[in-house]
C-alpha cells in the first residue's frame, strides 16, 4: 500500500476513534454533575430523566431527540474536538506511544474542562484515575519518566496549595479551589518535570488575559468566578501537543 494511502487510512481512523472517545466524554460530562454512575449513555438536561437509548448516542450529538440545540450542540463540538485531537496528535507524532498517551490526557483534561466550564466543579473522580495512568504510563516508559512525573506533580500541586494559602491570608478568601490543586498535581505527572512550567504557564496566562478583558468589558468584576481549571486544562492541551508527555 503506498505511503499516502496508509497516512490516510490512518488518519480517517484516529478521526473515527477520536469522534467516539468524544461521544464517551460528552456522555461523562453530563453523568457526573447529575450524580450518575460515570459508565453509560450522556444525561439530558432538557428532559429530566431522559438519556439516549442504545448506543446511537456515541455517533449522534446529544441524549434524545428532545435536546435543548445547545446541549447538542455541546456534544457535537465535544465529539469533533476528539477527532481533531486524535488526527493532531496522529500528525505530530506519527503512530506512536507519545501520540496515545497525548490523546488519552487531551482527552481527560477535555472531559474536565467541559464540567468546570459548565458547572464550576472539578471532580476527584476524574482527577486520581489520570494520575494512576499517567504514572502508570510514565513508569511503562522508564524509571527516570516516573521520577519525572511524581516530582512534577507532586511540585504543582504544592505551588498551587501555596496560592490557595496565599489568597486566604491576603483576600480572606480562597483564590482556588481544592479541585484546581488537585488538577495541578495531575497535569504534574502528564507533562513531567521539562515541560510542567511551560504548561500551567500557558492555562494562568489566557486565564488572567480573558479575565482582564473581561472585567474592562464589564461582562464580570473582579470578585467574579473564572473556570480556572477549564483554562489549566487547555493550556495543558497545547503544551502536550507542543512538547509531549512526561519523558
């Protein structure tokens, strides 16, 4: 088969997988804020109660017919994100370990920043899993790799405790949640000790240029809430793609 032919070919499957490991976050990001088992089909918010039947729902965007054109529309741009993320990541490393251990935490870190977009809450339940992998993965690599991704996460979680601490003692008010220290101990171990900085970095960075922005358009003050972990999650996305995983 030519060269041509089997990029292609490949491609269209890590779309194709991409897409449904899509559909599996879409239907975790309304199962766990509405305090369902996280294994089966999305939940409808529109329709209290309602969730899809069969599996058609890993192809179709959203729980039933009946759905709000913003709850489908959430899962189609979920969906989609996940076929982009599997062709990115097929096309920055070829058909590799990086490249599947880039999906699996971009696709992690996705499912986390749709339920701290839209709920504000960032769930332990999707945090020790990826930590386990991540570590996991990272000790499959070499021990130096896991040496790699405890420090780090270890490191960023203990940096973010310290800003927890920090806006207590200066705002008499937690500046973070516990979630977002969590969160940083997890994006620790997935990008490692060379590249941990680079990518809370980025999340701070779009987090406190959006959030200016946003409070000279006087569409939020100062004293309003910022889905912190959602812009740590993307900034940990592109840090991934731009320098890989723990390593």
């Amino acid at each position: 088969m030519p060269v041509d032919a089997v990029l292609l070919t490949l491609v269209v499957a890590a779309a194709i997988t991409g897409y449904l490991a899509g559909g599996l976050v879409h239907a975790l990001a309304t199962r766990l804020p509405a305090g369902q088992a996280a294994l089966g089909p999305p939940v409808c918010a529109s329709c209290p109660g309602e969730t899809a039947r069969g599996y058609a729902w890993l192809i179709l965007p959203g729980a039933c017919l009946r759905c709000a054109p913003s709850e489908r529309r959430a899962a189609l741009a979920t969906q989609l994100t996940g076929a982009l993320l599997g062709v990115l990541a097929l096309l920055r490393y070829g058909p590799s370990r990086d490249a599947v251990v880039v999906v699996l935490f971009s696709l992690l870190l996705l499912l986390v920043l749709r339920i701290d977009w839209e709920h504000h809450l960032i769930f332990t339940v999707t945090i020790v899993p990826g930590v386990v992998l991540a570590l996991l993965l990272a000790a499959l690599e070499s021990p130096a790799t896991l040496l790699s991704a405890t420090l780090a996460g270890i490191g960023a979680a203990a940096v973010f405790g310290l800003f927890f601490l920090l806006g207590v003692v200066l705002y008499r008010r937690a500046a973070l949640g516990a979630g977002d220290i969590l969160l940083a101990g997890l994006i620790g171990t997935m990008t490692g000790v060379r590249s941990v900085v680079p990518a809370l970095f980025l999340g701070m960075a779009t987090a406190a240029v959006i959030g200016i922005v946003l409070v000279a358009l006087r569409r939020k003050s100062r004293m309003d809430y910022i889905p912190y972990g959602a812009y740590l999650c993307g900034g940990t996305i592109v840090a991934l793609f731009l320098w890989g995983p723990a390593g």
